[in-house]
C-alpha cells in the first residue's frame, strides 16, 4: 500500500475513535511519557501542540513546565518551513492557529535546532521497527534528522502497523508510546 493511501486509512482509524476513548487514551499516553527516562531526565523538550484527534499534548506540556523543563514546540512559518520556538508557561493558554490551520506559540522565540534533550513526536502511524508515517510534508524528517537525541512517538494503538512503507530519507524513532505501554525500538537509529 503507498504512504498517500495508507496514511487517509490510519486518520480515519483515528478520527473514528470516540472522544472519551481519546481522552483517556491520551492521559494514559502522557502518563507514560512523563515516566520516561528520557523525559524526565531532559532539560529541555521538544513537543508538538496537538490537533484535536492526535493524542494530546496539553497536560505533558504543562507538567513539563511545572518541574521547571524548558518546553520547544514547532512553529510553521507563513512559507511552509517548520522552526522550533520556545513556549512560555503564561503562554500555553495563548496558543494560536498558525499557518496551515496548526497550533503556534502567541510569540516566536526562535530556538536552534538540536538544542534539545528529547523530541515527541506526533505520527499517523508507527511500525513495530520504528518506522513513522507523518503527514507527509517532511517536517519531522528534517527535524530528526543527523540527531543524537531521543525521538519518542506518540500514537494511539490504532496507529501501529505491522510494516510501513519506508523511503531512504525517513527518520526511524526510538521509542513509540500508546494507551498500551511504552515499546521501545533496538532497531531505530539515534544518529
């Protein structure tokens, strides 16, 4: 099956899932993210602002604010490239729709890439090598690539496939968080 049909197949698996299975989903996913060692030992952490049917990243982002960690989310800037900014925690109940109808920080604080300790990482679908299906714009492949540092996932159980299709500049992840538990990936490259 090719990356167009495959990722229109997993969003529709995603947005059928009924909201309150989607809440809890998510506060199970944040749960477990925020046990990460990866997590919790970073100073600093890349997380995306969520859509409204991917698994929310409201409650990681404020917890990480509240143990004092410096919060980097992506900001699409009116061309279509994807920056990263830092988040303020008086400014997380500021969040704007960006560029391409997506979540923004109210105020951009540019950050230099790679200047963080782990990255979370929004998905349509994750495989059991490691393998992600984003959107398909490459945002993320860029944002990940050549890094030393943690790629963590996160996705709802009806995201994960046996096998995506790969394409040689697509980034593997090293660990994918669901509803289910943490599944970390030996395979996945770090750099």
């Amino acid at each position: 099956m090719d990356k167009r049909t495959l990722r229109a197949e997993l969003r529709t698996k995603r947005r059928a899932m009924p909201v309150q299975n989607r809440v809890d989903a998510s506060v199970a996913i944040a749960t477990a993210v925020l046990a990460l060692p990866e997590v919790m030992n970073a100073a600093s952490v890349h997380v995306y602002l969520s859509l409204p049917d991917e698994v929310d990243t409201t409650h990681i982002i404020s917890t990480l604010m509240e143990l004092g960690k410096w919060v980097i989310v992506p900001f699409m800037e009116p061309d279509g490239s994807m920056t990263s900014v830092q988040l303020l925690p008086h400014e997380v109940a500021g969040i704007v729709i960006g560029a391409r109808g997506l979540p923004a920080a109210p105020t951009r604080r540019p950050v230099l890439h790679g200047t963080w300790d782990v990255v979370l990482v929004p998905v349509v679908g994750a495989d059991r090598h490691g393998n992600r299906l984003g959107s398909g714009a490459g945002h993320y492949d860029r944002l990940l690539a050549g890094r030393d540092r943690p790629a963590v996932a996160l996705a709802f159980d009806c995201q994960l496939s046996e096998d995506l299709p790969v394409e040689p500049h697509d980034v593997a992840l090293d660990v994918i968080v669901t509803e289910s538990g943490v599944h970390r990936l030996p395979i996945a490259s770090t750099g």
